[in-house]
C-alpha cells in the first residue's frame, strides 16, 4: 500500500510540467530500486513486480486524479500557473548542485551544460513555441501519427528517467503534452459513457484514448533502453550527468517562459502580472526544495 501510495505521487509529478517524476522517485525512496527492477526483471520476476506492480498502479492512479485538474489550472490561470512550474524547475537546483559537487572540477565539464542546453532547446524550436493546451493530435489517423505518439512515448519517457528531468516538460517541447494528457483525460469520459450503455459516445472518446497505445508503446521501449543506460552512467559519471541536466533544465526555463508567459502576457498591467509570476516562481521554488529531499542526503 505504501508503494502504491509513493506511486500515486510520483504520477501527480507526471502531470505537472516542471515536475520530475523520476527525482519524485528519489525524494520516495525508490529511484534506484525501480531501476533495478526494470533492469534485472527477467531474473527474479516476481520479487521485481512486487515493486513496480503497486508503484505502477499507484503512478496510473495520481496520473488520471491530477491530469484535468492541471489543464484547467494552466488554461485558467496561465502566469501563475507557468511562474510555479518555473520555480519547480528552478528549485533543483541545489538537488543538482549536491550532485556535481562529487566530483573536481575540470574545464571540459562546461561543455556538457551547453550542450545539454543546445539539445532540448534546439528540439524546441524545431517543435515550436505553443502553450501545453495545443492538442495536435485528437485521434489516430495515418501511421505518422501512430510514429509521432511512438517517439513522444520514448523520447519523454527516456528523458524523465534522468533525475530532475520533468517528462511534462519534454512534451511541451515536442508539443505532445496537451495531446497526451488530453487523451489521458478522454478515458473518464470513456467509462461513464460505457457504462451508461451510450455506445456511441463511447466510441468517439475510445478513439482519443487509442493515442495512449503508440505512446505506451514507445514510452515502454524508451523506459528499457534508458534505464540499462542510466544506471551504467550513474555508477560511472553521475557528475558528469548532472553537468549536462544544468543545461537541460536552463533550456526548460526558458520553453516554459516562451510557451507559457510570452502568450499571455497582458498588453497593459505588466507590474502587477510580474508580481504574480514572482510570487508563484518564490512558491513553486519553494515546493521543490521541501519535496526535493533525497534520503541520506
């Protein structure tokens, strides 16, 4: 139950873009232990599902809870709502400082943020500068689409597995997130209509759901290949990793500032709109450095 528990609030990180739900997996006590599960399943199956069964149902659980809820949060109060997800962003900071420090200094390491930097925000401006409500997608409709839902599964899900990497945020830099949780939100609708035996219904959101299965299927593949690669790296360069995630979440900050504060920023009333993203950055900072903790750190 416990497990289920840390689950549910590693899914409700998920959600909320700016978030990581792998460092949640730290703060809980289960990053490590997930990666060892995943990585070494085939040899001892049943004691590894013990671990990513309750964890799994837990993540699925806090996913559905929170998806709407961050949607109509970012739709209706957008400045606020991005000032928070940036000072979430912001609040890693020390997390990745503690991590850096482990090793000396050398000056080749500055490559490494650069181009961390040049990656995630270059795949942004190829993807474009669009709020998270953009949904591109609302059904499948050719193979390309079934492909583009396929590498947002592997490409959020791979870049999430590193700490302090929010899987949201890589969405948004794809402009899959409102895409992929507008389709995590069609499967409420789904149920009530099938069980209220209005079939049709049904029907039309089942085939916003369907987007979920390329996804699922990309994110299950990426989520194997990252995590044998993730727990080689961090046994062996976890400095090193961390050089490069400043440069990743530098690159975060400003996405979220172009897709979500430049859009809705008022012609008029600048002081005051400046005053609620400060008070929203200091708070969402804040969050994280309380929810941050890894244990033993």
């Amino acid at each position: 139950m416990l497990n289920m528990i840390k689950g549910a609030l590693i899914g409700i990180a998920l959600v909320i873009p700016g978030l990581s739900g792998s460092i949640f997996a730290v703060v809980v006590g289960l990053y490590d232990r997930l990666l060892t599960a995943v990585n070494h399943f085939r040899e001892a199956p049943k004691v590894h599902a013990k671990l990513l069964l309750p964890v799994g149902i837990g993540a699925v659980i806090g996913v559905l809870l929170s998806t709407r809820a961050v949607l109509a949060m970012t739709t209706t109060w957008p400045l606020a709502s991005y000032g928070f997800f940036i000072g979430l962003v912001v609040g890693i900071g020390p997390f990745v400082w503690r991590k850096i420090r482990q090793v000396s200094f050398r000056g080749w390491y500055l490559v490494l943020p650069v181009l961390g930097f040049a990656l995630i925000y270059g795949l942004a401006q190829l993807g474009g500068e669009q709020p998270e409500n953009l949904i591109t997608l609302t059904r499948l409709t050719s193979v390309q689409d079934g492909f583009t839902m396929g590498f947002a599964g592997v490409f959020a899900v791979a870049l999430m597995a590193i700490p302090g990497i929010s899987g949201s945020i890589m969405l948004m830099v794809i402009d899959q997130y409102g895409t992929v949780y507008n389709a995590v939100a069609a499967l409420g609708p789904t149920l009530r209509a099938g069980l209220a035996g209005n079939w049709a219904a049904a029907g039309h959101h089942l085939q916003t759901v369907a987007l979920l299965l390329p996804f699922m299927i990309g994110a299950a593949g990426g989520l194997l290949v990252i995590a044998k690669v993730m727990e080689a790296l961090l046994k062996r360069f976890e400095a090193q990793v961390y050089y490069a995630v400043i440069g990743i979440v530098l690159a975060a900050v400003v996405i979220l500032i172009q897709t979500g504060l430049q859009p809705y920023w008022p012609q008029s009333g600048g002081l005051a709109a400046s005053g609620v993203v400060l008070i929203s950055v200091v708070i969402g900072t804040l969050a994280t450095l309380f929810l941050d903790k890894p244990a033993g750190e």
